[in-house]
C-alpha cells in the first residue's frame, strides 16, 4: 500500500512560511524588496499595531499586468530568473519566487497592481492561498499590497509573536537597511498614523544622518578602495563614539545587506587599541563583487553570502580602515602641545566665565626666618669642632656581630592587626585587619552592591525619589531612542527619571536621587542602549536599569579620606544579604590569612 502523497499547494506553501516569514517584520522586509525590483523610485509602509493588523506598502514602480498579478503567488513563480545560469547573475534582491505564495498561505492579502500601458488596474483578494476575489479596479501606475489578520491560520505561531514595540523595533530594523541600501529612493514609514520616517532621495552620507542625527556628520570616517578582487567604500564611526552594543554594523554587498561574522572580526581587528573591548566599532560597508564570485542562494532570508575570495577581501577590508583612521588623523598620537582634557559638570558649563583672581603677600620675604640653625649662621658644622679621639674612633674597626632574628622577641601578630587604621589604596581598596589576617575589599563594587541592594528595596515599595536639575541636561537622540524613550517612559518614570523629547532633543529635567551629576549621560546612555538592542520583559529591564544606576554611581569619585568614612563604608557592606559579590558576578572581599603573609616573608 503506497503511503506518500504529495502535499496540497496551500499545505506546502504553509511550511514554506515557517522558514520564510518569520515575523511581521519578514512580510515587510519581502515587499519593499520587491517594489526595489519593480523600479519604484517612491515606497510608503503603514503599519498597525507592529504589523499583526495591518502591513501596507505602496511603491510606484512598473506593476504587473492581469496574469502576472495573479502568477506572481504561485510557488517558485518569479521573473528574475530563467535559466540555470541566472543563478550566477542576481543583481535583484528577489529570485526564489517563495515570498509572495508564503505570505498569501497565513494571511489575507489585498493586492492592486497597474502598468504603465494600461488604463484600469488589477485588483485580487486571496486568503490562505485561495484567490476569493479578482476585478478590474481604478488605481495609479505601480502595487499596493495590503496585508491583514497575519498568522490567522498558524494561532502557535501568532501567539509567539513578542509584544508590539519589540515587533516594530524588528520592522524598524530591516526599513533603516533597505533605506541605507538604497538611497537614491524616497522611503517613508508610518505606524498607528505616526510617521516615523520621512526620508527623501539624497547621498549616502545624508541617509546616515537622517536615519540618525545630525551629530552623526562628525562621527563618519569615510573609506574607499577599489581593486581587481572588490571594490569597498562606505564609513566607519569613530572610535570615541563606538557603542557597547552591535546595532550600528552594517554589511552590504552589491546593494544587498549581509551578515559575516568573519569580516567583522577584521574590522574589530583595525580598532584593536582604539576603542574599550567591552565596545563594538560601529559601521556602513559597501561592496561590489562579481555576482559570479559570490552565492547569495544559501538561505531564504538571503542575509547569508558565501565568497569565493573572501581570505582575500578580510586583508583588503583591514588595510583599507587602517589606512582611513590614519589618514584622518584617528590613530593615537603623542602631541605634547595639546591641553588635556577635563570632565567639567553641567552646571559648571552653564556659569558665565570669570577672570582668576591672583593673591599676593606684599610682606612675604623669602630670605627672612624666623629661626636659624647654628649649622646657618656658623656656616658648615656650626661651631662643633674635632678632637684627636674623633680621629682615632674613625680609623678603629669593630666587628660586626651576627644578628640572630630567632632571638627576635615574639610579636603578637592579631594584637598588633587590630590596632592599625583602615586605609585606601589607589582609590579602590580598602585594607583593613581581620582576626585571621588582612582583608582586602574593592571599594567601588562595594558601593555598586549597595547602591543596587538600596534601589531594589526601594522599589519594592514605591518609586525611587527623584531629584529636580539645576541645570537640564540636552542629549541629542536618533529616532529609534526617541521611540525607545517614550514605549518606556512609564518604566523609567518609575527610576525617577523625567524628562521631554522635542526635535531629536532629549531634554533630562529629573534623575534618581542617588545618581550623580557627572554620572548622568554615561547612564542614560547605558539604559538607552539596553532597551534599545536586546528583546527582554520589563522584570530584565528593570533589573538592568538598577545595574545602570549602580555602576554610574560607584564610578564617582570616593570621599574616603578618613578612618571614619571607610569604617561606615564597612558596616553598611556587611548589612547587605549578599555582601561578597556584586551585582555583576565580581568579587569584592579577599582575605590573606597570617600564614599566607609569614609564607611571602620568609
């Protein structure tokens, strides 16, 4: 008895979406790629509730006619390709023929679609594969594809869908590299009626700026090599203003934006001493490559590439960025000329500047003394003088006797301990007596445990105080900050923090009681980048927000100067449940007993 059968188109075309469509993000990604195909010089995207509701994209490229309007959501139905040899060819970002049959098999789409030649369009209506509706319909030369109730037929896979601002933030991400990709084409995006992005034809450097800030003109080193093998160009951000998080890496080949392990690392090897290693370089590479050299068909989100030269490339792509951070002066140098710089507070920054004030003692006499040796007033020895017994002393030789230190009296070693004072070294540690030796604690970590036991007490209860200002703070933010500050305003409001957003402009008016001024940026910047880059519920990110807070605030500059302070630092560590470790896994207290310090003296 024969058990295979073949599938039904609308069953395959299901399991084709699994790997195909992923997200809302993926139905996104695959139709404005398509209008790029088309030939739209203009694409607009509306989106309703981070695409589970509505995904509409709307270009004014070449649209199709009747029969390939309703060609185009077969399986493996494509007009990129023809013969085998097309597969050494692609220069469009679509050539499978999957998407446009996987996204009709789990949703309801709309499509209306008119050439240039015809005087009506098409309009077609398909659900889960079948098309229940195709008419002659009234619309402008180029498609719209309307894409509504995403997943209705795959609950699981809906139901795993994560919440709305992390969906959009997934959306955010493949419209700014399709924007970056192309910047010839005007782009704009839309969601629940808010434009998020109205971006219009221009350079590649202005799409940069627009997709981010206008800050970001002086962060650009740019690059540019051209051989036989590649041709590279684009830019990378300078060290100073690398990021501890990957969002600002960017790979494109032949206008197609890729992911490779393996030249980042030559890229991170061309910052290797410039920047922290805990920070990532920041980066907009361009390449061009014979599409014979290269096999784009390795995955079905087409973001894997596999290079025929690519030992090759990784020398040309590190050459080429050391050359350019030299050539623009990024490298480290020695200049003894230049003033350093200093970490001035910002309600410093904001008085007005004032001449110094010189005091002079008029009176002051520098060879005038209150009281002078006879060694001075006497010149030389003073008035002592030499004897004939001096002289023969000083010839005389006495021998040296053996010192025995096991006659040494014994030292009561814990008595002796426990008298000394607690003192500071480099700032950091604290050396203070225990009964069975010496104990070392890291000062910093220990003010970091507190500070973050302290704000999660507090936060128990209520919200931690907030301390108003003097002088606001002003950061400039890109888009996706500004959409990441407000999706969690209530959560940070929560920390104290306050504060309003106007024309890229982040205005901080409140912070937490416990933060310190100069702390503040180098905060928010720390919050900003964890909501920003990484999908985690609000328990995470209130925890990472507290590590924020904490470690901001065991950056500042400790006022330990007395037995006193250290001894309350002390105390307050051992009232912590968990006084041995920081909050990030550090160790702050180490013991040396009395036998490891007798075994180093020996």
């Amino acid at each position: 008895m024969d058990i295979i059968n073949l599938l039904p188109e609308n069953i395959a075309n299901q399991i084709a979406a699994g790997e195909v469509i992923q997200r809302p993000s993926s139905v996104v990604k695959e139709l404005i790629e398509n209008s790029i195909d088309s030939g739209a010089l203009n694409i607009d995207v509306n989106i309703k509730d981070a695409g589970k509701t509505l995904i509409q994209v709307v270009d004014d490229g070449k649209g199709m006619s009747s029969n390939d309007a309703e060609k185009c959501f077969k399986r493996h139905a494509t007009s990129k390709i023809k013969t085998p040899n097309d597969l050494y060819r692609i220069t469009t970002k679509g050539f499978r023929g999957e998407a446009l049959a996987s996204i009709s098999a789990i949703s309801h789409v709309e499509m209306k679609t008119r050439t240039e030649n015809q005087e009506t369009g098409t309009l077609i209506f398909i659900k889960g594969s079948n098309i229940e509706k195709k008419e002659d319909v009234v619309c402008p030369i180029g498609t719209s594809f309307e894409i509504k109730n995403l997943f209705f037929n795959v609950p699981a896979r809906r139901n795993f869908l994560k919440k709305e601002s992390t969906e959009f933030k997934h959306i955010q991400d493949e419209f700014i590299r399709i924007a970056l990709s192309h910047p010839e084409i005007n782009l704009t995006l839309t969601h629940n009626g808010a434009e998020i992005f109205n971006l219009h034809s221009s350079i590649l450097r202005k799409r940069i700026i627009n997709l981010y800030t206008e800050s970001w003109n002086d962060r650009l080193v740019p690059i540019e090599e051209s051989t036989e093998i590649a041709t590279i160009k684009g830019f990378v951000v300078k060290p100073e203003h690398t990021r501890r998080t990957r969002g600002d890496q960017f790979f494109f080949i032949n206008n197609r934006f890729f992911k490779s392990s393996y030249f980042n690392h030559a890229i991170t090897k061309a910052f290797e001493g410039l920047i922290k290693k805990e920070n990532f370089p920041g980066y907009f590479i361009y390449m061009e490559i014979n599409t014979k050299k290269i096999d784009i068909n390795v995955h079905p989100t087409k973001t894997e590439i596999k290079f025929e030269e690519e030992k090759y490339i990784y020398s040309i792509l590190l050459s080429t960025i050391k050359r350019s951070l030299g050539k623009y002066n990024i490298t480290p140098t020695i200049d003894f000329d230049k003033e350093s710089s200093f970490d001035i507070p910002n309600s410093i920054l904001s008085q007005a500047a004032s001449e110094p004030i010189i005091k002079v003692n008029s009176k002051f006499n520098p060879f005038k003394t209150k009281d002078n040796s006879k060694g001075l007033t006497n010149k030389g020895f003073g008035s002592a003088k030499s004897s004939s017994v001096d002289w023969d002393n000083f010839y005389s030789i006495d021998e040296e006797k053996e010192n025995n230190t096991e006659n040494y009296p014994p030292i009561d070693i814990v008595n002796s301990l426990e008298s000394f004072s607690k003192f500071l070294i480099k700032d950091s540690y604290i050396i203070t007596p225990s009964k069975s030796g010496l104990m070392i604690i890291h000062a910093r970590r220990a003010i970091e445990q507190m500070t973050y036991s302290e704000t999660l007490k507090s936060l128990e209860n209520k919200c931690l105080s907030s301390q108003k200002l003097l002088f606001p703070l002003e950061k400039e933010v890109s888009i996706n900050e500004i959409n990441i500050w407000e999706q969690n305003y209530d959560l940070l409001k929560k920390f104290g923090y306050r504060g309003i957003i106007k024309n890229n402009l982040l205005t901080i008016k409140s912070v937490p009681s416990i933060l310190q001024e100069e702390s503040i940026s180098e905060c928010i910047d720390d919050i900003l980048d964890t909501l920003e880059y990484k999908e985690i519920d609000e328990s995470h990110i209130t925890n990472k927000i507290i590590l924020s807070i904490a470690k901001s605030t065991a950056m500042k500059k400790l006022n330990l100067n007395t037995n006193k302070s250290i001894q309350a630092l002390v105390d307050k560590l051992f009232q912590c449940e968990n006084h041995t470790y920081s909050p990030r896994g550090k160790k702050i207290i180490e013991t040396i007993s009395l036998k490891e310090i007798e075994d180093k003296l020996k």
